[in-house]
C-alpha cells in the first residue's frame, strides 16, 4: 500500500510489532512460576498508609502544581491591564 504523505502516515493504525513487547515478554519468562515469600502485617500496613498517603496528597500536588499556570496567567493579565490603564491615563493628560 503506498501512503503518500506523513499525514496519511500518521493515521494509519500501528501493527503489532514482537519487539514492542519484548520488555514485557522477557521478565515474565524469566520469573518463577511459584513464589515462596512471605509477607508479615506490617507490610499489609505499610501499604495501606502509602495509598491513603497518595489519596491525600495528590489532589494537592495536581492543585499545586496547575496553580502555578493559573498565577502566571493572571499576573499575564494584570501586567497588560496595567500597561492598557497607564497608556489611557496618558493620552488623557496629554
């Protein structure tokens, strides 16, 4: 099939490709098909506090982390207000 242009490239579907997977494929050959470990409660627990850990502090770190976006635009628009208000009161004196 010829494809004439990047565009018309870049919407054509991806085929499923071995070496792709091959990361993925690799690791779970290599590992044992039975584990004996043993996991005591204080690792149940430690877990349990990392995710109520990410629950809480992940809102606040998205909020953070977009707020600096946020302060930027609006010291953006103060700055042009500023500018827009400073060139209109000099056109009034003059």
């Amino acid at each position: 099939m010829y494809i004439s242009t990047e565009k018309e490239k870049r919407l054509q579907p991806n085929k499923f490709k071995l070496g792709n997977y091959l990361w993925i494929l690799i690791p779970l050959c290599l590992a044992p098909a039975l584990s004996y470990a043993y996991l005591d409660p204080g690792t149940g627990s430690y877990l349990i506090q990392v995710l109520i850990g990410v629950l809480l502090a992940g809102p606040f770190a998205i909020k953070k982390f977009f707020g600096q976006f946020t302060q930027r635009g609006k010291a953006k628009k103060e700055a042009m207000e500023m500018k827009k208000g400073k060139a209109s009161e000099q056109t009034n004196t003059d």
